[in-house]
C-alpha cells in the first residue's frame, strides 16, 4: 500500500509538473503577442507601407506638343512560388529561356537555364528576370513567352512600371527645360527635378504621391493599392518649337566656326514678352561644344559687361534728363583719347579717328569716345543722378523668369569701394555693370514696344486632363520706361546702326531691323581679362524687326571666339540676321521672296507627309483643305499636295512586315514599330527621312530599327 502510495505521489507531481510547464508556456506565448513592441514587429514583417509616384506632367510648347513626357517602362520579375508553376516548370524552362535569350541577347539560354533553376529551387518570390526595362510594346511580347503566358499566378511574371523621362526634341532648350535627379522628396517615389523648369514647376509636374500597401502572405509579397497617386500637370511654355529649332541650329553653327567659349540667344515676342526660343551652348572641360551646358542667358555664368549695347541706356538716360539730344555734337578726334590714367579708344582708331560727329552718329559707330565725353560733360558731379536715372529704365531689376538661378544685376555707383574718377566714363559704354542677356533684351524690348517693359514669360499656363487649372498671364514691368520724345531718339539711332553705323552688313531688303551692335573686353572668373596672354572679347547684337512695325526681339551672345574677328556686327550679328529672316517669313509670314539661310519654307500646306488618319483629319478639317479623304479606308494614311490641297492615299500595313514609316513624325513612327514587336532608337529631330530596316521585310522580335530624322 505504501509503495501504490509513492508511485501516485510522484505520478502526480510529474504530471503538476508538466501542467505547470504548460501553463507557463502558454503564458509567454500570449504575453508576447500582446506586447506593443513585438506586435509593431510582426506588422513590420507582414505589411510594409510605401509612397508611389503618379505620372509626371508633360512640359509642352505653346502649341501643346510635348518637349518633356513621361513613357512608361517595365522592371520584369517572376514569382518562382506561384501555385501551379511547379507542375511544368522543369518541361517549359528550356523554351522560356530560348525566348529570353533570343528576345534580350545578352546571355545564352543555357545562362538563363542555370538561374531560373536556381532560383527555382530557392523559391525566390521576386527574381528579376532581366535588368532592362522594356516598353509596353516589348511586354505585350514578353506576355507570351512559355510560363509567362499563364498569367500572375500561374505564370508568376509581375511587371513593375515606372516613367522614364524623355525629350522628343533632343537637346532643343535642353537648360531651360531642365532635367531629373534620383533625389526625390523626402518621403516620395521617383525623379525630381534638377534645374530648369522641371525644377521650378516641380510641385505641378510631379502631382501627389500615393499610397501602396505590401503584404506578405505565406511568404509570397503582394502589393495592394490604397491611395491611388495623382498624376501630375502639364505646363504649357511660350516656346514655339520650330523657332527653337532655327535659333539653336544659327548659334550652333556660329559657335562651331568661331570656337567660342560660350554663346546664347534669345527669342522674344514684343507685345507680349513671351520667349519663342532660348539656347545655350558652351565648352566643356574636355574642349567638347554641349548644348545647355550652363544658362548663359540668365544665369550667373552668362552674367557679364554688356560693352556697347549699354549705350543705349547711357544716351537715354542723358535725353530723358534734357542734358543732351541726338544733334549735340562730340569731337571724338583721331580715335585715341587720354582720360585721367585711361587712354580710351574708338574701335576703328587705326583709321584715324571720326572727328566732330553728332550723339547719333557717334552711337551708330559705337564711338567709345564719344558716349564718354557725351556722359562726362552731362554728368560730372552729378553721378548719382545719372545712375539714378539709368535704374528708372528698368535694366537692373531681377526679372523671376520661373527658373532658379537668375543672375542679380549689378552696377558700380558712388559710395562704392569701386567706384573711382574713371567710373562714369566706364559705365558710359558698358563697364563697371553686369547684366544677364535677358535682362538686356528686356530693356532692348521696352524700346520696341512703345516704352512698355513686358516681363519675359516662359511659362502661360497649367492645364490637367486638357482643362486649363492656371493661367499665367502678361505682366507689365513698367508702362514705360521713357518719355515719348527720348523714345523717338532712341529708335531712330538703332534703325541707324543698321543703315549707317556699325551693323551695315546686317541691312535686309525686305524688311527693317534696328538694334546695336557690341564688343567687350570681358573677365572669365579665374582667367581675368586674358586667358593664356590674350584678351578675351565677348561679341553680342541686340535688337528688333520690322523695325517700323516691332514684332520680335532678339539678342545673341558669343563669348571669347577664336580666329581673330570678335567685333559683335561680324560675330553676333550673323546669327541674329539668320534668325530674323527665319522668323519674318515663318512667324509673319510677310514675305515669300526672304532667302533663308537655314531651311526652305514651305507652302501653306501644312508640314504632313504620313501618319495616323483620325489626326490628320482633325488638323485638315480646321484648316478646311481636305481632298480625297473619305475614300481612304486604312487607319494610316499619306498625303501629298495637289492643286487642290492635300490628297490622302491608304499606307498599308501589313501584320509581320517592317512598316513604312517614311514621312512620318517621330511619335506616330515609333508607336507603330514598337506595337509590331521593333525596338527603336532615333536620330534627329522632325520627320522620318530613312529607316535601316527595309520596309515590307518580316520583323524578327526583338529586332531593333534606327530612324533617321529631317
């Protein structure tokens, strides 16, 4: 009896034992999963919460085509633990890598073979199949490659998208446009913008960020949308894309012959202050010549001693004070003139001087001589008034184009730690000042336009889902800068320039220019007034057309060129005269007999030769010149012009063939190619002038096709 005793005893402490153990274990299990920090663990674990990034907005031309969009590419992974792909995974691997290989080639299908296994084997839930990302075209093939056809999951293949930033003009207002970095917000997805206006309109174009939500269940991820983003605005600029065109290719082509260290242009429309066109091009440290390298037009590396087109403001700021008129005479002697410790000089002193000349005449040669003597007289010891009176013109005002890193004017005055006897002198022909290219066209502009200062605009609108959400509008800096009187003076001496002063060579047939050329010697940061033992010179021409009827303005400026000739009528001036006649027989369309130098204007037929019918349609019904189009049946379609307009013909295309995409634009060109299974990459700007592969032939996927653009 005592020993059935023990036993008990001892069975029932093992077993107090094990219920207590038990007890216990159960305890910590609900402790932990109630405790607070653990359960934000296991949320961490199980559901994790990013932003996601909306489609970036379109920056556009004042027509509204785009000059920066956003196109949609695919980061390809697969889910290597989809239910159902481990039934015929082994017998379908060979083929999905032949595919791969044949459709990427970069690696062999045994390449691809030995890491789908791999990862296979593994059960890796998010295998990047390739790193390159692929359009939508290249996906809508890649869906239905072995395994992949099967669907998410079955297949397993999860295509991620994100926007890739594009210009379909090249480089054209490339700094001013502006480009992305991989420095998003803090908190947000995606690209930001850099610089230019992709920076400045940053907050419209990027729109709102979602919400997304991952899960992981089973050890599978799946990303659950919670917020849908918003999709950023579009901005309408005042650019006019084929004016870019004719501005960047003239400065280029100046850049190149001279081998300057930097040049810009501008465009303005005078009424209004819109920039039509804006280029900048420079040297890079490895001597190469790259478009928008810095923004020389309003930026602090273009920011400089504007030398003789200062003039101008010089005189009227004398006639504006009565100190003087365009009849005052000035004896500028024999071109050499000894100035307190300065001996200033006539550009053409070699000739032996001009003599007794009037204010007029001594602006239209640009006579250093003279502008000093003419300021000197009017002003000395009354410098601040002068000064005074030079501001009231408005040059020196910061101008807020909507793009950061505008350049602040400057200009030396008494009181200054500058400012010495040789001051005024100086500043009377473009010393002792800086301003921006813009800043000087802007006054030059004023002139122009009947004394009214525009503030330039870049930027007239904000438009979501084609709605307009913001419009920018015209905005009057100063109704005028001057009396009507000094006004009068003040053309009448740049319409001189042009037929009696320094710009002769600039002189047009068919309609008047008026503006000033100008020549400085300049300092480059680091180099001084020379570089290597020689002066650097910075040539410039500023001015307007029809001069009697004003409709644009424009200034060029090129610094340090090479080869000896850096005066601004030879160098500057050129440039201006090719953009003038450009722009007088397209954006006036005034006269058809103006020779252009750079592209041929066509007829008033407009500039289609192929593409998508339903477009071209809506084009020629508002311009009321369709011919023969309801007999076209294919959705693409050529035209060409008859004596009646433009008659449409079908341009067939056939399934598993290279299109012909000849004449096309570059949007319809490579849509159609990429929805047939082409890669393409494209040279050029305008329309499709040559495709390498043949037309009519079979497409291989995968192929790839360059085009050729006029």
């Amino acid at each position: 009896m005592e020993i059935r005793k023990a036993i008990l005893t001892r069975f029932g402490l093992v077993y107090a034992i094990i219920v207590l153990f038990c007890v216990y274990i159960v305890v910590r299990v609900l402790f932990i999963q109630h405790t607070p920090r653990w359960e934000r663990e296991a949320k961490k674990l199980d559901i994790k919460e990013f932003a996601i990034s909306g489609r970036r907005g379109d920056i556009c031309a004042a027509d509204g085509s785009p000059l920066a969009t956003s196109v949609p590419h695919y980061e390809l992974r697969i889910d290597l633990g989809a239910p159902g792909l481990a039934k015929d995974f082994y017998s379908k691997v060979d083929s999905l890598s032949v595919c791969l290989s044949r459709f990427f080639r970069d690696k062999s299908a045994g390449a691809y073979k030995a890491e789908l296994k791999k990862a296979f084997s593994q059960q890796k839930h998010y295998f990047l199949l390739n790193p390159r990302k692929v359009s939508y075209a290249d996906l809508q093939v890649i869906k239905k490659f072995p395994i992949l056809r099967r669907g998410r999951n079955k297949g397993g293949l999860m295509p991620e998208q994100s926007d890739e930033r594009v210009y379909p003009s090249g480089n054209l207002a490339s700094r001013t446009l502006g480009k992305l970095t991989k420095d998003a917000p803090e908190g947000s997805t995606g690209n930001a913008g850099a610089f230019g206006l992709e920076q400045s309109f940053e907050k419209e174009l990027r729109g709102e960020d979602g919400l997304a939500v991952k899960q992981n269940m089973s050890g599978r991820w799946f990303i659950i949308s919670k917020d849908a983003p918003e999709d950023g605005k579009n901005i309408i600029t005042t650019l006019d894309v084929k004016m870019q065109d004719q501005v960047t290719y003239a400065l280029k082509l100046q850049m190149e012959k001279s081998r300057a260290q930097y040049g810009t242009a501008i465009l303005m429309e005078v009424k209004t202050g819109d920039i039509k066109a804006i280029a900048n091009f420079g040297v890079n440290s490895k001597g190469e010549l790259i478009g928008g390298y810095q923004n020389y037009a309003i930026g602090n590396a273009g920011c400089s001693e504007p030398g003789s087109t200062f003039k101008l403001a010089s005189l009227m700021a004398a006639f504006e004070d009565g100190k003087i008129d365009t009849a005052t005479t000035v004896e500028t002697g024999n071109g050499i003139w000894k100035y307190k410790d300065r001996e200033i000089k006539d550009s053409d002193y070699k000739k032996g001087g001009h003599g007794k000349i009037t204010a007029k005449h001594a602006f239209e040669l640009s006579s250093n001589i003279g502008l000093a003597k003419l300021i000197l007289q009017s002003y000395t010891g009354h410098e601040k008034d002068f000064i005074s009176r030079v501001r009231k013109l408005g040059m020196f005002e910061k101008l807020d184009l909507g793009i950061q890193g505008e350049a602040k004017p400057y200009i030396n005055q008494p009181g200054d730690k500058t400012w010495s006897g040789i001051s005024l002198a100086q500043i009377s022909y473009g010393y002792e000042l800086k301003v921006t290219p813009l800043q000087t066209l802007t006054f030059y502009n004023a002139v122009a336009n009947g004394g009214c200062m525009m503030k330039p605009r870049l930027v007239k609108g904000v438009t979501e889902n084609g709605n307009v959400r913001e419009k920018i509008g015209t905005q009057k800096l100063k109704w005028s800068i001057c009396s009507a009187k000094t006004l009068r003076m003040a053309r009448a001496m740049l319409e001189g320039v042009i037929t009696n002063g320094t710009a002769k060579g600039l002189e047009s047939k068919t309609y008047k220019i008026a503006g000033k050329s100008g020549t400085a010697q300049v300092a480059n940061n680091k180099d001084g007034y020379t570089k290597g033992g020689q002066k650097i010179y910075q040539s410039s021409f500023v001015g307007y057309f029809p001069a009697d009827d004003p409709r644009y303005s424009c200034i060029v400026v090129i610094n340090d060129p090479k080869g000896g000739d850096y005066y601004g009528s030879s160098v500057a001036g050129p440039v201006f005269k090719q953009i003038a006649d450009y722009v007088y027989a397209y954006g006036l369309g005034l006269n058809e007999d103006v020779k252009l130098p750079i592209t041929k204007i066509e007829n008033d037929i407009p500039g289609v030769t192929a593409g998508r019918k339903k477009d071209i349609a809506k084009v020629l019904n508002e311009l009321d010149i369709l011919n023969g189009f309801a007999f076209t049946k294919s959705e693409w379609v050529e035209a060409k012009p008859d004596e009646d307009g433009l008659q449409l013909s079908n341009r067939e295309i056939k399934k598993g063939m290279v299109p012909n995409v000849h004449g096309m634009g570059a949007t319809d060109a490579v849509y159609l190619l990429e929805n047939n299974g082409l890669r393409v990459s494209v040279r050029g700007r305008g329309k499709v002038k040559s495709q390498s592969v043949r037309a009519g032939t079979k497409i291989q996927r995968g192929q790839s096709i360059v085009l050729v653009l006029s």
